[in-house]
C-alpha cells in the first residue's frame, strides 16, 4: 500500500466516503442568476450582540434582495462558547427583528435545508473525509509538537527577530518521515492535523474584499492547524472552507477580524479547487465614550450593544431595523427621505457603501428615529404594540388600558392625525409618563409643576369662575373664546400682543390662565392640547381636579406683579 494512504487509514479509519461523494450530496444550488446565499454562523452563546445583530441583518438583506438563501449554522467548535439553550436564545433575538433563516438550525436540535447539518459538531465525519484527501495529497500531516516546543520556538523567533509562527524550517514536523508519523500514531502520541502550506510568504497575492476592494498580502505559508488534538474537531479556517462550500455560500460577511486569515481561506480553497466565495469584512461596531474616544460597543458595558435592552425599553423593532440599515448603508438616509413611505424590502444594499472604517453606534439617533417612527403609526398601532409591551413589563398598566380600550386610543389620538404629528414617544415605556394623567389610577398624588400664578385664593377665582360659568367643551373655537372672555374679565390680557405692549395694565395674560387650568389638570406644565386632554377628561373629571388641585395649594403670596 503506498504509505501516504497507510498513514491517512491510520489517522483517519472511519472515513468511508470521498470530497467528491459530498460534492453529490450537496450539489450547486439551482437559483437564479445572481441570487446569493449568506450566512450568519455564530457560535451558540443563546444572545445576539449589536453588533452581531447587525451583520446578521446585513446577510438577511444580501441574500432577500436577490431572493436568494440565508441560512443559520452553529459553529460550536469551541465548547467553551456554547451554553445551554444557546440556539434558541439567537434565534429568538433574530426573530424579534424578523430576521427569519431560510435554512438552518432551528431548536437546539433540528434544522430545515439540505445542506446541512448546520451544527458543526455533526459535521465530524465531513470535516475528517476533506481532512483525510488532503493528507493523501501530502497537504496535511500530523503534528506531534507539545506546547513546550511550540513555546521554544517561539522563543527563537522572538530572539531572532523573526516572524512568529509555525512555517518553513520552523515547522518541525513538517519533515518528519511519514514512517516516523506512522509509528509514533501507533504508539499513541497526540497529534494535531496542519495544513503543509505550499505558499510562499515573498511573493504577494491580491485578494478582492466587497467593502475594501482589492487588498494585498504575503501568501500563506503557516502550516495552521486544521485539527485540533482533543477532539479532532476542525479550527474555524478548516471548517470555514469546507462549510462554506458544501453550502454554497457565495458571500461571506463577517467581522474585520478575520481579515488576515483571509490568505489562509484562499490557500484552502485553492487546494481543493473550489470556488472562492465573495468576501465583505465587516468594521466594528464603535460607541463614542464618555472621554470622546473611539472604542468597540460592548455588552458588558454598553446596556445598548444587548438586543435584549431594545424589547425591554419597547424599541419597535422596525425603527432598530432602521437604524441599523441606516448605519448599514451610507446612503440609506437619503433614500429613505426620497421614498418616505417605502418599505425598507425595497431598499437595495449595496457592499460600497458599507464604511471600512467601522460603524458609530449612537443610541440617541437610533432614539430620535424611533420618536419619528412612532409618531407615524396609528393610535390604535401604537395602542395594539404598547398593551402587548406593557403585559410583559408593566401589567398592571396593561390592564388599565385594555379597561379603557376606546379612550387610550383616543388618547394616543391627540395631535397625531395632523400634518405634523407630536413626537413625544420615544419608546413603549416612555408612554405611560407622557398619558399618565389622563387614568386616575394614576393621578391619586399628582405632584404638581409651579405656575406663573401661585396664589391660592387666585386660583380659586380663576378655577371656579371658568367651572361655573365659561366651560365650554362644544368645539375648539368655542372653548377658547369662552377662556378668553374669562380672561378679560379677571383682569388679565386675551390678546398677548396688547399685553407685551402694556403689561403693567394686566394681572397676566392668556397663557398664564390656561397654565392653571393645565397643570389643576394634568399636573405637567407642558402636555398635548388642552381642549383635546378636557374633551377627554369630561366635566366631572375636570371639576373634581380642581377641587383637588386647590385643596393641594398652601395659601402662598401672588407672584404677580
Ligand atoms: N463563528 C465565527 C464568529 O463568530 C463566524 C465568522 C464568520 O462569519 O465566518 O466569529
């Protein structure tokens, strides 16, 4: 038997197929020209970063503009990254932002696709059969170094000045007889399997990036390891080449980080003859710290980078979707102006106008766009969305809502269908403090803002006097005549212009009369419009706010001049 086929029996005597018999297995895909397939594979942690989230969305995007494929694959090579329940937990974080694999993984356990598995760790006996043609092609061999020789050399290289790493004449076991290799297996020594690297690190190569164009460097010439001792189970550079094109990947996009393995994942897929994917190397996701520097957003600092933080604080999930497509794609912003009502389906991504440089995460802008968004939905969107946030995270309000169904949608209503709607809610919690005066549940120890005017026993003309005889809550024209008769016939100014050129004839004006009424009812100085908050209200309601409001207020001197 020739000996290179003695020693990969050995290292390998479970493998009974060929690359070519899973080239059958998995053939190319028949989709339309053009169409990609993506991927997200992340290790099985059970959550999604922003910054994960991001890529996870921008593959999601690639592969549905062309109506292509994008598929979820667990890469949990490293056991150390995988925690109970893992799966689910990323597939719940992307189905939040309905981001919905085509193929994958989709319990812990089973996936949907035919390329599959889609769990790295029921890959064993692929990885070994592509692992085993290479060593009967004298492109891998066994590596017995223990981790005191690789330090030693190390060590040399670092003396010497030289490059670090396992190559050339460095690589010890590249040179060992496949004799030797054959009887120190038999004897039991652990090995790793490594890639005999045929490149050569002197001359250069030009490899194609879709976010940085062309890019040159050395070839490969590490012999890197492609399997690990333990388990044999496959490094990331191994199990990436052989995924990648069993599935019929044709756009890898992933972290920046990875940019300078990107001549090793050439190297492979030279070797076996496959065809090299299209490559986008993502930039970080930043954040602006406190001190002005630049830094990675991270989770276990920055509550934002958690995708968990978004569904608590009741983010929509459509204006996350926004923003991340707004930091996506430069261009986004704009298109999105031009085409306001479009969905964001329509948008095309395009690999140019991600930024090489990195992404600036600004929670505040993603905030703003969420208030706009917000402001753009029906009341009764906004109604359906809050009581579905609320039940989880405030259920007590949940239920004085669903009590109130017809007046909180009324409520949401006010200066909404207009051309300018209010923009005041940012969130689904930030809801509750800007409605909170409108349900009694809430309203049992107001704590009133001041006013412009503070003397009780004024307050109590003012108050009594409008009760009495110039409520008037038949249409909005009406109602503030009737509030500016009263006005004038307290002593104070309807007409604000008048007042600012004789201010001295006036007790005040208009706005500080309907100040009182405002906050008697309310509590806040500042709220949507008056005669919509009272129609809502009701003339009982109104009359029993001022009667507690009044009885709140210590006698206090008039500030008024
Ligand atoms: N599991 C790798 C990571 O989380 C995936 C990188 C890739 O997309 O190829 O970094």
């Amino acid at each position: 038997m020739n000996k290179l086929q003695e020693l990969a029996d050995l290292m390998f005597p479970n493998v009974k197929k060929t690359i070519a018999d899973y080239e059958k297995i998995y053939p190319e895909r028949s989709l339309k020209e053009g169409a990609r397939v993506t991927r997200f594979a992340p290790s099985p942690t059970g959550f999604v970063h922003m910054g994960s989230l991001l890529s996870a969305f921008e593959d999601y995007k690639i592969a549905k503009d062309t109506d292509g494929i994008f598929y979820l694959r667990i890469e949990n090579t490293d056991q150390k990254r995988s925690v109970e329940n893992g799966i689910v937990g990323i597939l719940n974080d992307l189905k939040n932002f309905d981001i919905i694999p085509d193929e994958g993984m989709i319990d812990e356990e089973h996936s949907v696709g035919a390329y599959g598995p889609y769990i790295q760790s029921e890959r064993q006996e692929i990885y070994h059969t592509f692992c085993k043609e290479l060593v009967l092609k004298g492109f891998a061999y066994p590596c017995f170094c223990k981790p005191e020789e690789l330090e030693e050399i190390r060590e040399i290289q670092e003396l010497n000045k030289e490059r670090i790493g396992y190559y050339g004449s460095f690589a010890k076991c590249r040179s060992l007889s496949i004799d030797e290799a054959i009887k120190k297996i038999k004897s039991g020594e652990e090995y790793v399997v490594r890639l005999k690297s045929p490149g050569n690190f002197n001359k250069k190569i030009m490899l194609h990036d879709e976010v940085r164009g062309d890019i040159e460097f050395p070839e490969n010439d590490l012999d890197i390891v492609l399997l690990k001792s333990t388990d044999k189970l496959p490094t990331y550079h191994f199990a990436h080449v052989v995924d990648d094109h069993l599935m019929r990947t044709t756009h890898v996009c992933r972290g920046e980080e990875w940019i300078a393995s990107f001549p090793i994942h050439y190297q492979l897929f030279q070797i076996f003859n496959f065809k090299l994917p299209a490559y986008a190397h993502l930039g970080l996701v930043m954040k602006i710290d406190e001190n002005g520097t630049r830094r990675k957003l991270s989770k276990r600092k920055d509550k934002e980078a958690s995708v968990e933080f978004y569904h608590k604080e009741g983010i929509p999930k459509e204006a996350v979707k926004l923003y991340l497509m707004t930091i996506a794609n430069s261009n986004f912003e704009e298109w999105l102006d031009n085409n306001p009502n479009s969905s964001l389906d329509e948008f095309k991504f395009d690999f140019k106008k991600i930024s090489a440089s990195g992404t600036l995460f600004d929670v505040e802008k993603l905030f703003n766009i969420s208030k706009n968004y917000l402001s753009r939905q029906s009341a009764r969107t906004i109604y359906d969305n809050l009581v579905i946030w609320a039940e989880e995270f405030e259920p007590e309000f949940a239920s004085i809502l669903k009590n109130n169904q017809d007046y909180a949608i009324k409520i949401f209503n006010i200066e909404r269908e207009v051309e300018k709607p209010r923009k005041d809610y940012v969130s689904y919690s930030s809801i509750k403090n800007f409605v909170f005066y409108m349900f009694d549940e809430y309203f049992e120890n107001p704590i009133y803002e001041s006013t412009k005017i503070s003397d009780k026993e004024e307050i109590k003309i003012i108050l009594n006097t409008y009760f009495a005889k110039y409520l008037d809550l038949s249409n909005k024209d009406t109602w503030f005549l009737k509030v500016k008769e009263m006005t004038d016939e307290l002593g104070y100014a309807s007409n604000i212009k008048e007042y600012k050129k004789n201010p001295k004839n006036y007790k005040g004006n208009v706005s500080d009369i309907t100040g009182v009424i405002r906050v008697a009812l309310t509590s806040k100085t500042n709220t949507p419009d008056l005669y919509e908050i009272m129609k809502l209200l009701g003339k009982e309601k109104i009359q029993e706010r001022f009667t507690k409001y009044i009885n709140s207020l210590s006698v206090k001197k008039s500030k008024i001049n």
